[in-house]
C-alpha cells in the first residue's frame, strides 16, 4: 500500500519548490503562512494547504 505523505519537511518542501533553505526559512518564518505545522521545534508544511495556496496566487489560472 503505498500513499502519499501529509507533512512535509523543510528538505523537502525545498525539493518539492525547487529553492534553498535559505528562501525556504525566509518564506516559512512569516507569521501569515497558512500552511506551516510546528511541532516543538520541528517545522512542517501541510502539502495540501500549499498546494491550494500556490494555485490562489498563481498568476495565472492553470488546469491540474
């Protein structure tokens, strides 16, 4: 059975974005982020609201 994974890490929200750590903690640090999960100290990001979010400040309106 093979799924999908919810959370992303920090490596591979950087992966899935194709930018650094550097970009990655820039845009994950801003209060308004709607989609980082923070567990202690760990810091994720739930794919799903990302995706919904890059689709809503896309530019343009594209079909998936």
């Amino acid at each position: 059975m093979e799924f999908e994974k919810t959370l992303l890490s920090v490596e591979e929200f950087c992966t899935y974005l194709g930018i650094g750590k550097t970009k990655a903690r820039e845009l994950l640090s801003n209060p308004s982020c709607k989609y980082v999960v923070r567990i202690g100290r760990r810091v994720l990001i739930h794919k799903e609201l990302l995706d919904a979010e890059l689709k809503k400040s896309a530019k343009f309106q594209l079909k998936m």
